[in-house]
C-alpha cells in the first residue's frame, strides 16, 4: 500500500472550505445587497454647492419631517440618464426626491437638468466627489432614503429601472413611509 503524502490531501481540504464559503455568501438572503454602514444613522455631511439653477440641499431639508429620497447622480453616467424617468415619475407623484451629482462638470449637470426635467426639490454639486465618500457611495447611481427625522434607513444601489423599482425599491420606501 502506498504512502498517502500530506501534499496531496491540502488542495482537496482548501477547494473544499472556499466552496463552503462561496456556497454561505450565495445562500444570505440579501445576496445582491450592500449593506450601508448609514442605516439608522444620521445621513452624511452634503455638499455645500448646489447645481446652477437649484436650491441647496442641506441637512435641515433632510430632517423637515418628511420621508427624503436622494439619489447620487452624474449627467455622464448612462444608467443614470436610464433612471430619470423613474425620478421624474416619483417627484410628479409628489414623493421628495433630493439629487448629488457626482463628479460631473458643473455646465453639463446643469445643461441635462434643463434638457431633461428636473425631478430634485434640491441639489448638491459634488465635484471632487468627497460627499459620495462620505455616503458610502461605490459608483452612481445610488440612492437612499432618508427618514422624516434625517437618520438614513435605506440604500438602493444601481439604476431604479424595471422591476427592480417595484421589488426592492417601492418596498422600502413604503416601509419608511409607514414608520413615518
């Protein structure tokens, strides 16, 4: 019978646990979610320009006690440019949409709102893109919302398109919504 070599049982032993691991991460029951480390947490500091044209969006309209959606933004960004309809169609149904642009030009964030409707009550302009830090935010769209004392309650990340509005997103404004 021959020797069997420890060197041969590792690679087995390592596939296995990463499969493990692979298969937990798969199985959570919000796999397609990131967590914000903001929920239940007063929302982040905001820029202090707005885009040309709009009102400044501070944190006193944050906590106005309203229920507050606000979406990070870049008139660059097309899946952007594919959820503004969306945006549009929230404010018209009289929900308070609150937009950062990030990292845009300051004439081309300004240009697309007058082109396209502008959806925001209010506005920040972040430039540098220091606010979207702040907030946590990987890569827009993003949008969160914030509840009628100003504590965020809840992030979407990616476009509000198709189903996704409905499903993940609808749910969770409704639910601060409720609890307002």
């Amino acid at each position: 019978m021959a020797k069997l070599s420890p060197l041969m049982i590792v690679p087995p032993v390592i596939f296995a646990a990463l499969a493990g691991l692979f298969w937990g991460g798969l199985m959570r029951d919000n796999a397609g979610e990131l967590p914000s480390q903001f929920v239940g947490q007063p929302a982040p500091p905001l820029p202090t320009e707005a885009v040309a044209g709009t009102a400044l969006l501070t944190a006193a309209d944050l906590a106005a006690g309203e229920v507050t959606i606000v979406n990070f933004w870049a008139s660059w960004c097309p899946p952007c440019r594919a959820e503004h309809p969306t945006l549009q169609a929230l404010a018209d149904q009289g929900y308070r949409v609150a937009g950062i642009n990030f990292r845009d030009q300051a004439d081309d964030a300004a240009a697309y709102l007058a082109d396209e409707g502008d959806p925001f009550f209010a506005t920040g302009f972040d430039l540098r893109g220091r606010s979207a830090i702040d907030w946590g935010v990987s890569a827009p769209p993003e949008t969160f919302v914030i509840a009628a004392d100003g504590t965020v309650v809840g992030r979407f990340t990616g476009p509000l398109v198709g189903s996704d509005v409905e499903q993940r997103f609808m749910p969770m404004l409704d639910a601060a919504l409720a609890a307002d």
